[in-house]
C-alpha cells in the first residue's frame, strides 16, 4: 500500500471507528489521526493496521484494535507535561501516541518485545523504555499521572497502584469471565477502584493472574 492510502485509512478510522465509539477527546484523535499504525505491526501486516480487530505479533501478544486504545486514552484524558506509565509496550505504539499528545512516557516491557518497540521509536522524544516484569510496573520512574496498561488483566497489583500521584487515572481492560472490559480508576490512598465503561476486545497481557488464595 502506498503512504496516501494509509493516511486514508487513517482518516476513515478516526472517522467511522473512533468518533462514532464516543472517542471525543481532541489530543487523542489528532495524535490517533498522525501516528502511522502501519510502522508498528509485523512485517506484511499493513493492511491489517487500521482493521477493527487485534492484530496479532507473535508470542501471545498483539497490538489491541484502534477502539480499545482510543476509548482508554480518552477516559485518561492526557495532558502535555504529564508523566505517563505504559505498561506492555509491545511495538510502542501507545507510547507514541501519548509521547505525540506532549506527555512524558515510560515504557515498560519485558526483553523480546522491548526491542521492537526500541527500533520503531528511535527518534521520537520524551520516551524512556524500561526492560522489566509488566506487574511490578516502572517504580524508578515513579510517581506517574497516569498509568496505561495495554492490554486485559485479570486484577491490578497494589504495586502499579503505589506509582499513581494521588488521584492520578489508571486505565486497562480487566478480565471478568472471558470478557474484556475496559475501565477507569483513580487512585485514594493505597487502592484505585475501577469502574467499567465498555465491553471491547483486548488481548491478556502475561503475569497478572491474582495469587492463589490459601487453603488448608
């Protein structure tokens, strides 16, 4: 496909899948409508970049559909200067996008995936990458306005929760009998509620299962 073809289907994403989903906020759909999604899946992958749908990378992993990305970051509601926490990197799209909103990013990974998203951010500022185990999040780089983690977990640990300011936004999708549904919370003290907002499709992130509770 040629570069105006993808700015296209760039444009008919932001169009007919995000606005119509309720995606309002302006930051996030100028950056959605400016980052090539293209550059951040697998090889021969393209023409699956602006599909409403996951795209799969291999490794049990996968870049969620636009509607799930969009529909987080605008219940995140970002702002230039804010320090956000990106937790399962993947190729770095997410990063770029908030990275392109003015926010200070840190993306967190684990090894094979990181080098991906090393080779498809080089160039672009305001990003740190971090080599890490994804339900431990980014503590060195603490304390984040925001934290995004991309991708469905069955819970949140109480150590991502601790890297929040107060009353600073955590967005992800939780896992509920098979069922993605993203969620907001802020966090209180030592806790961040969710409250779920929408059913949309996401890929498990690895290492969120909760501990087995003790039994005699």
């Amino acid at each position: 496909m040629s570069e105006q073809e993808f700015d296209r289907l760039r444009r008919v994403m932001v169009s007919n899948q995000l606005r119509p989903s309720l995606v309002t906020n302006v930051a996030v759909l100028s950056a959605m409508d400016l980052i090539a999604r293209e550059k951040f899946v697998g090889e021969g992958q393209g023409a699956l970049a602006y599909r409403d749908t996951i795209v799969q990378l291999g490794d049990g992993r996968g870049l969620n559909p636009p509607i799930a990305t969009g529909r987080l970051m605008d219940a995140a509601d970002p702002r230039p200067g804010e320090r956000v926490l990106v937790i399962g990197a993947a190729t770095g799209y997410v990063a770029a996008l908030y990275a392109e909103i003015g926010c200070v990013v840190t993306a967190l990974d684990e090894a094979a995936p990181l080098d991906r998203a090393r080779a498809n951010l080089a160039g672009i500022a305001g990003i740190t990458l971090v080599e890490g185990e994804l339900a431990a999040g980014a503590p060195d780089g603490a304390p984040y306005d925001i934290v995004h983690i991309d991708g469905a977990v069955e819970h949140v640990p109480e150590a991502i929760v601790g890297q929040l300011v107060e009353d600073g936004r955590l967005v992800t999708a939780i896992l509920e009998r098979g069922v993605s549904r993203l969620a907001i919370g802020r966090r209180a003290g030592t806790s961040a509620g969710l409250r779920m907002f929408a059913d949309v499709e996401t890929l498990p992130l690895p290492g969120f299962a909760p501990a087995p509770a003790f039994t005699f």
